[in-house]
C-alpha cells in the first residue's frame, strides 16, 4: 500500500532568496515540512528591495524548484519603500497574482498563510481554502489594522474598521489560528470577545542555532566585518534589521545624539527600511561621526554581523505588544548577545529577556531610561555581567527556539 504525502499550499509574499524576516522563516518551515507535506509555495519574485532582477520581469509566473518545495514566483511592480502608492501598487498586484496562480497548482489538502501583506495575507488563505476545498491554517506574524494604528500609519476610520472586518472574516474561516507570542494570543481573545473565539494555538518563531551561534571577538571573519565598517576598536551597540516604521527609530536618534563625544562608542544599524533616510538625515544634521549604516547583510555573512555587536537593540514602537514579535529577538538571542529592550511590560519579546535576564529593558517612550540603560552597558562593559547575559541568552535559545521545536509544533498543528 503506498503512502500519499498530503498536499500543502503556502501563500508566503517573499520567500528566499528575499531577506524579508518572514521570507527566511517561511523557508525554513516549507523545507522542514517536505518529509511530512508535498509543498507549493505562491509568493512574489524576489522584490523585498524593491527593485527587480532583470530574469524576473520576463513573464507574469516563473515556476522553480528549490530543495524539494514546488514555488510559483508573480512578478509585480517595482516599489519604493517611502512611497505609499507605489507599496500599495507592489501589494496589490502580488494579491491578484497569487489569486490567478492558485488556479495553477491541483487539489490541496492544507492551505497555509501569514498575514503578510497586512488582511490581504489572511483573505488569500480563505480564497486558497474555498478553492481546494482544503482546511486553513492562518498564521498570524503581525495583527492588523491594530499595527496600523498603533504606529499611526492611517487614521482613517472606515479604513482601520474594514480592515478588522476582514481579517477577523479571515479568522472565522480559519480551522486553526497560529500566533507567535503569549500576548497575541490575548489580543485574538480581544477580538472576538463575547463571541465564539476561532481554534487557536501559539508557536514561537525561530532560528537556525546551526547557522547562527556566538563567535570570539576576534574571529577572523567578525575582525574583517568590524574593519569593513570603520568599527574596529569600538564599543558597538548594533541594530539590526527592517529600519521601518514599528521601531520608533527616529525618536531614539535623540539619545544617540547624546553619546556623539565617545569616540570609544559606534551605533550601526545593520538593514534598510522606510525610515532609513531620516535617520541619514538626522546623523548629517547633527554630525552624528559615530553612528554607521550598514546595508542588509547576506544569509551567509549575517552570523558575522551579529557576532561584531557588543549590545544588541531590541525594539518596538508604544502599542505593538499583543500585535507583534520582534523576529530580531531571535538572532540576537542565537548570538549571545546582551540585550537592550525598549519593548512594553508584558509583550512576549520582553517577557523572554526578563525570564533570561539577558539584557536591561524598558518601556517605548521612556527616552532617559534608554539613555540609563547606555550608560550602564557602557559602565559593565569589561566586567563578567555581560558574558553571563550572553550565556544565558544562547542557553535559552538552544533549550526553546531551535528550528526544529517549532517546526515540529507546526507539522503537529496543521495535521490535526
């Protein structure tokens, strides 16, 4: 009697080779899945830049093979990531795209999606549903329109309160709801107060402990990066990731700038994003010399950009807890890395740093104790607290967040 792999189809937006966060962790979840699902992929092609490999602007669906997961890439427009209609021209297009490309894949078992673009994630996992007939699993990454607001990005009313109608539509239709932190897990709760609340459960996000681990300070590779970047020598607290608009970036260039006479102390920020501009701005203006833009590193030197830190931000603008998990936490943690937390009392990302005591947090807005928070790293900094942060940071990681857990978790949830 043979044994049939049941059929699995992810709506994923970027997907490898894009350094989109959740692009990398889509990845690695198809892959590890392959032994258990027949998989296919439905995302853009690579674009998370906004700007388009030349092969990719041939055909409206490009069909490739990448370790063993089937992936149909729709080609959308090009986007600048500061400019509102030509991001909302890029989403929508990969939307009507991925709707057209579900007709190109045979029956499904499973349809899995994030909620990545904001709602429309969600309503492209219901359509896949409706279409093959096949059970949904929506994994939520960020909860939308409450990032929306929280961030101010629309103050639109009939906006904000379609898009909950619609994302809580995606939710209903849902047979499971996946959330990344304990605190979302109450914002669902929220949602649907007094009423039924969808199937639900929580899974972390992750990383690859293989690929990421702690390196010693003058390794090879970390001394060439540090060298590369004018870093060598210097205290370094790094930031690294999407420089977007959930960070609350440009308010903590203020602080910064108070730190501008240590010539012993370098703030990079390692990513591009929305906000990126401003904060080249404000470092001209205000003749910021010791802070440094690095652009996005490859998945192969990411291991070396994060070992070159000596503190690591961990952020999230006033409002996110209960919307999302800062999926930087986790390399940072891979890394060993001590922690400065500017997230709120109870969000999940600093719930973990306080249960590690891998770092010093404090709540969004609360610029003098993030300026506090500087000083005592800068007054720790050859003392042993640092290193028994690190260690336990990379302990906690190892025991709780490896790849493997919460595949697993993942492979057990969409089966039942």
């Amino acid at each position: 009697m043979s044994f049939r792999k049941q059929k699995l189809l992810i709506y994923a937006h970027y997907y490898h080779p894009d350094v989109a966060s959740t692009g990398q962790i889509l990845k690695e979840l198809a892959e590890g899945m392959v032994g258990s699902f027949e998989i296919t992929v439905i995302c853009v092609v690579p674009s998370y830049t906004g700007t388009i490999p030349a092969e990719y602007k041939k055909r409206l669906f490009f069909k490739e093979q990448i370790n063993g997961v089937n992936i149909i890439r729709v080609r959308v427009p090009e986007f600048t990531k500061s400019n509102k209609i030509s991001r909302i021209k890029n989403i929508t297009a990969y939307f009507a795209g991925a709707m057209l490309a579900t007709f190109k894949v045979k029956n499904m078992d499973y349809v899995y999606s994030i909620s990545q673009p904001p709602v429309l994630g969600g309503l492209l996992g219901v359509w896949g549903k409706w279409m093959k007939r096949a059970k949904y699993i929506y994994n939520i990454q960020d909860f939308n329109p409450e990032q929306t607001m929280a961030i101010g990005y629309s103050n639109n009313k009939l906006i904000l309160n379609a898009m909950m109608w619609f994302d809580k539509f995606s939710c209903k239709n849902a047979d499971k709801v996946i959330v990344v932190g304990r605190d979302m897990v109450e914002t669902i709760k929220e949602r649907f107060k007094g009423l039924a609340v969808p199937n639900h459960s929580f899974i972390n996000n992750w990383i690859d402990e293989k690929e990421i681990y702690p390196l010693p300070s003058d390794h090879e590779e970390v001394r060439a990066f540090k060298k590369n970047y004018d870093l060598e020598d210097k205290f370094i607290f790094m930031y690294s990731g999407n420089i977007g608009l959930y960070y609350d970036l440009e308010n903590l260039m203020h602080v910064i700038q108070k730190f501008k006479d240590r010539e012993d102390v370098v703030f990079a920020f390692v990513g591009e994003g929305s906000v990126l501009n401003n904060l080249i701005k404000y470092k001209s203006d205000f003749n910021l010399t010791n802070v440094r833009f690095i652009p996005y590193q490859k998945k192969t030197e990411l291991n070396y950009s994060l070992n070159a830190g000596d503190v690591h931000w961990c952020i999230n603008a006033k409002g996110i807890k209960g919307v999302s998990v800062p999926s930087k936490l986790y390399g940072i943690l891979a890394a060993g890395k001590p922690i400065l937390g500017v997230l709120e009392e109870g969000s999940e990302a600093r719930i973990i740093i306080e249960e590690t005591n891998s770092g010093y947090v404090t709540e969004p807005g609360n610029y003098k104790a993030v300026e506090a928070i500087i000083e005592r790293f800068l007054y720790e900094k050859d003392t042993d607290i640092r290193t028994e942060m690190s260690r336990r940071a990379r302990s906690f990681l190892v025991d709780n967040l490896t790849k493997d857990v919460s595949i697993n978790k993942y492979i057990q949830e969409i089966s039942i």
